[in-house]
C-alpha cells in the first residue's frame, strides 16, 4: 500500500512515468522504512518547502474565459449559460466551477514527485457526509470527477486556496483567514505523520464517523452551533432513495414518474420523440445490464431485485454543468421500494493534460477507482459504463446511488472559529485519503515536523486567491460584454 508508490521519479516527472516506474513486468518495488524517509528528505532538498509559497502567473497564460469556452465545447449547450450563472454568483462558486484553470497553473509549479491518487478537484465543498456500507454516516473527499495520480501538493494546495477564497466570501479580515489556512496546512502535516507510523492495515480502515466529530464538535462550539450542526446531521440521515422518491417523483397514469422542473430536471419523453422514447428505454434496461458487470457479485445480485421505470435528466453541481447527467428510477417489490442512481458523464481529468494519460480507458471508471482508492468505504453502487447518448455520441458515465446519507457542511454561516475547525478536519481527512495510496512515510519526511509547509501553503492560498478574483472579474466582464451567455437564479 505505502510501498506502491515508493518510487524514484523526480518532481518533473508525469503520473505515467510514475506508475511505469512503480510495476515493472508485473513486480512491485518495496523500500525499507528508512529509504522511504531518505526519499522524503531528498525531494525536500530538491523542492524546498519554502518554493511552494510563491505564485504568479506564467507568461503568456491562457485567457480564463477561453478555458471555460473550451470546456462548455463538450457541454449541453442549453445547460452552459446555468454553469455561468452559477459561477458568477461570487469568487468562491467561481473557484468551485475553475478546477481547469487551477490545474494548468499548477502545472508550472515545483514538484515533489511524491505522487498519490489525487482528487484533483480539493476545494472545502467536495468535503462532507456520506453513508458507509454500514450505515453509519462517515466523512470523507466526495468528488471525484478529476481524479488522477499526481503529486500530493496540488490537492494541498488547492484545499488551502479554497479556505482563503472562502474566508475573503465570509468577509474574515486576513489574519482569521491565516489562521484557518495554517490550520488545514497543519492539521494535513500532522496528520501525515501519524499515517506514516500506522500499520498498513490500521491505516486502511482509518477514517471519520460522523458521530465522533459531533462529539469533538460539541466540545467547542457553541450552543447555536451545535443546533445547527445536529439539524445538518438530521437532514443528511434522511437523504436516501426513500426520501428522493417522495421529492423527486409523482403519478402518472397509476405510474410513478420523475418529475419535471425544466431546466434543471427533464424527463427522458421531453428530450426525444416518443418512437425514440420507446427505443431509449430499451437501451437503458440494456444499459443497466452492461453497468451491473462492473459491481462486485454480491451488488450484482442486489440490483438484479430492482427494474428499470424512468430517466431524467438532471443538472448537478456548479463545475459540472453541462455535462450530462441523468437519474434512473428502479423499483424493488413495490412502488415502495425505490432504488434511486445517478449516471453522471465523466469526461477527461483537467489533471491529465499536465500529469499524463489516465491508465483507464474509461473515464467512469478512472474515477471509480480513484473513488475507491481515496475513501474507506463507497457507495455499494458504484459503477460505470459507456454509452452512445441521445445524439450518437459515446460518453463514459460512472455511476452512484443518488442520495445515499449526503451532507455539506454549511460554509455560508461559519466564523473564523468554526472554519478553522473544519479546515482541520478537511486537513486530516485529505491526508488519510492520500495515504492510502501514496507513501505516507515519505510525504510525512517531506513535511517535517515544523511549520514551513504551513505557512508556504497559507501563502500560496492568499495569492492564489488575488489570482482567483481576477479571473472572476475577467468572466464577469465577458458576462457584461455579452461574450458568453448567463443564466442567474438557477
């Protein structure tokens, strides 16, 4: 596990390259414990933690806007004006939509060359709360659309920046803000530190039950806050397909359908012709059967219960508008027995550009099995296939339950406090996840034990942030210019 990614490739070198060097002809290369600390401090020696401070942008770097406008090529082109409008609804939902923009400037930053099974997307809001396989509601990473391996900082980096655009949104003045980014800087370094003295094993089934951060929680928050904390908490329980069905459907004919609330949900016979509904459906029970071939046996037998009823599609997101992404309803015994999936499109990883072509062919199943390399425990019905869409052209799509215990933390009501706490929390769990496939003993020799990775991330972050705001000023004007289309409200 640690030992898989101990390799010698240095900073410059892509996630290919690494994955080449790690398996040679089948063979997995293991360090002893003392190799892998030297290696660690020999990229230190390299890339001084300190290099990871500075920013500023390249010469001759792209045009924002034509970034976004190169993406929305693949888009819905009905759904881009949306993506937009919710982009523009300020610098932070703009970083959330930019993970394109944030992966070419990292691009010309120094590398450690210690890789890991990036996110690729770290920002705050890809945090939160899910249900694990045994119900109980963990907290982990949650996005995985960009996934790919790379080097551990650029996750870092991209968390920290997120808590500073985050903080100036709340209006923190900078030393709160600089507190909060050290925090998650820290809470990363130590955090890396313990993985790296876990058994491989205690290191694996390591992660956060909910109910142990409510308790830490209750520790220190107030009473206001921990009322707020419980309903989120309460709310997130109730997010299954149980509770999606009763929001998301109604009767037809003595039949339950998706419901319609054009543009953001629009059922399949709004979209097609009815001879051509007639044929889709046929190909989604088809589908279906071709997406149940990537579960392990035991799921494969539990969707077998379930039969295909409708499909809509559903807009999702705020980086993710306009691609494509459906709902399927299935029902069980009875019209109460619902099973409620989202097939989401995924498309190329912003990271592969500048990492190296992902080793999967299917990009549904590049995030997969980044997913399931990243979190302790997934969604039971995960899985991927691809698909010729309504216009012909084939898609890779992955494939969830759509509401399984979700939850979000709350940003728009923390103070300093309260995001400081939860910057430590993103820190730890980042860590965690990188741990599991990266070589915790090296990242953690990388780090040291003192505060100059904090603090070069904390930099990072503020002048990554000034660089964020010009970039939403640059799409606010072409939105004034009348060079791209925006659709706000939605």
């Amino acid at each position: 596990m640690n030992t898989a990614t101990a390799t010698h490739n240095g900073p410059a070198g892509d996630g290919a390259d690494a994955r080449r060097t790690r398996v040679e002809m089948g063979r997995v290369a293991h360090f002893t414990r003392a190799e892998r600390e030297a290696r660690g401090k020999a990229a230190r020696a390299e890339v001084p933690r300190s290099s990871h401070a500075a920013w500023e942008p390249a010469p001759g770097r792209r045009d924002p806007v034509d970034v976004l406008e190169e993406q929305a090529q693949t888009r819905v082109p009905e759904l881009v004006p949306i993506r937009y409008g919710r982009m523009l609804v300020s610098p932070f939902t703009f970083y959330r939509g930019a993970a394109a923009l944030m992966a070419a400037d990292l691009a010309g930053t120094p590398r450690t060359g210690l890789h890991v099974q990036l996110c690729g997307d770290a920002h705050l809001s890809n945090f939160g709360a899910f249900a694990a396989p045994d119900r109980r509601l963990v907290f982990s990473v949650n996005d995985f659309d960009e996934t790919l391996p790379g080097p551990f900082e650029w996750d870092v980096k991209r968390l920290v920046a997120s808590f500073a655009v985050a903080g100036r949104d709340r209006g923190f003045d900078a030393k709160p803000r600089e507190a909060v980014e050290l925090a998650a800087g820290r809470s990363y370094r130590e955090a890396m530190r313990e993985f790296a003295e876990m058994r491989a094993l205690e290191l694996w089934y390591a992660r956060i039950d909910v109910e142990d951060l409510a308790r830490q929680w209750a520790a220190q928050a107030t009473t206001k806050q921990r009322k707020r904390f419980d309903r989120n908490v309460a709310k997130a329980r109730t997010k299954d397909s149980m509770r999606a069905f009763d929001r998301l459907t109604h009767l037809v004919d003595g039949h339950p359908r998706i419901v319609s609330d054009p543009p953001l949900m629009v059922p399949i016979e709004e979209l097609v012709s009815p001879e051509q509904r007639v044929v889709l459906d046929d190909a989604q029970r088809k589908l279906i059967r071709a997406y149940r071939g990537t579960l392990p046996s035991d799921r494969r037998r539990l969707l077998e219960r379930f039969r295909y009823v409708h499909t809509a599609r559903k807009v999702v997101g705020v980086g993710s508008v306009g691609t494509r992404a459906w709902i399927v309803l299935m029902l069980g015994h009875d019209d109460g027995d619902p099973l409620f999936l989202q097939c989401k499109e995924a498309e190329r990883s912003v990271l592969e550009p500048f990492l190296g072509n992902s080793e999967f062919a299917n990009h549904g199943q590049r995030v997969v099995e980044g997913q399931r390399l990243m979190q302790s425990a997934s969604d039971i019905m995960l899985g991927w296939l691809r698909t010729p869409g309504i216009d012909g052209v084939e898609r890779d799509f992955y494939i969830r339950q759509l509401w399984d215990g979700k939850g979000s933390a709350i940003i728009e009501t923390m103070n300093p406090a309260a995001m400081a706490e939860y910057a430590r929390v993103c820190g730890w769990t980042l860590a965690r996840a990188h741990a599991r496939s990266g070589d915790a003993v090296a990242i953690a020799g990388y780090l040291g034990s003192g505060d100059g990775f904090d603090r070069a991330m904390a930099s990072f972050a503020e002048t990554y942030a000034d660089q964020n705001d010009a970039d939403y000023a640059a799409l606010r004007h072409a939105a004034d210019a009348g060079r791209i289309a925006v659709e706000t409200g939605l």
